[in-house]
C-alpha cells in the first residue's frame, strides 16, 4: 500500500475545513433566528443566550476560513513551511474548537 500524497490530505482538509465552517453557519443562523422569534413576554436575558451562543460560534468559523485557505495556498505553492504547518495542525486546533463551541453551547442553552 502506497502512502497518501501530502496534495491528498491538503485537499481533504480543505473539504473538510469547508463542510464544518458550513454547518456551524447554519447553526449560527439557526440560534439568531432562535433569538430574534422569541416573544415579548420572555425575558431578555434568554435572547441574549441564544445571540451570545451565536456570536460565539464564529470564532471557529473564522478558523476553519483560515484553514480553507492555507491548504489552498500551499496546494499552489506547497514548500512553504509555514502553510504546510498551518493546515496539518490547524485542522486539530479547528476540531478542538468545533467540539469546545458545541459542547458550551449545549451547557450554556440548555441550562
């Protein structure tokens, strides 16, 4: 079994980078929506939660574009050491903040 070209993993990081930062915008869009269809009669502080959750979950966001296009630019130019680092480790650091996001968002609205 040959082993898996570097161009292989890099465009699987992209894909995969791609596909969560999508499912964390539905999400956030999701909890906005929440937030704003609220009625009146509930207190302001539960719309807050659910606007905070959402804010909160572009932070990870944000990482997995980071991620998209490090592994992009170094499919072009792929002898900079310091995309090939950014994609190969930023994936687990955009994996551990999906899971930290999820995990505190579950805890914080479901209290």
């Amino acid at each position: 079994m040959e082993p898996v070209r570097e161009s292989e993993i890099a465009i699987a990081v992209l894909g995969a980078s791609a596909a969560l930062a999508a499912v964390l915008l539905v999400f956030v869009g999701l909890l906005f929506a929440r937030a704003d269809s609220l009625p009146s009669a509930v207190p302001d502080s539960v719309g807050r939660k659910f606007r905070v959750a959402a804010m909160w979950g572009l932070v990870p966001v944000v990482i997995c574009a980071i991620i998209m296009l490090a592994s992009y630019e170094w499919l072009y130019c792929p002898h900079p050491n310091l995309l090939h680092a950014a994609w190969r480790y930023g994936f687990w650091v955009e994996t551990a903040a999906f899971v930290v996001y999820a995990v505190s968002t579950v805890w914080l609205l479901g209290r």
